[in-house]
C-alpha cells in the first residue's frame, strides 16, 4: 500500500467515524479514557503513598539504632 493511499483510507475511516448516526461513539471513547485516566491516577497515588510509608518506616529504623 502506497502513501497515498494509506491516507486515503485513513481520512475515509475518520469520516466515517465523525459521521456516525449514532452519535454515542465519541462520548463512549471519551467516557472510558476518562474512567482509565482516573484509576491510573489513583493506583498511582497508593503506590506512592505506600513507598513514602515504607521510606518513613525505614527511618524510623535506623534512627533506634543511633
């Protein structure tokens, strides 16, 4: 497949994909990206917040032994 027409086929399929009838496929997408984006930022933060708890305890640690 040629540049051209590589092109061709992706500015048909995004047509097609903007034009749809249905209307629901573009508030779908954005919907579920949202939701992703959302646990991701949470699983981020409780990964985080555990590492900053196990530095802590760790200090904690060796201050006994001073």
């Amino acid at each position: 497949m040629n540049l051209k027409g590589f092109f061709k086929k992706f500015r048909l399929k995004t047509r097609e994909f903007f034009r749809d009838e249905y209307g629901g496929n573009i508030v779908e997408y954005a919907l579920l990206v949202g939701f992703a984006l959302f646990i991701f930022f949470i699983i981020i933060s409780v990964v985080t917040s555990m590492l900053d708890w196990t530095i802590g305890l760790s200090n904690d640690f060796f201050e006994v032994f001073k």
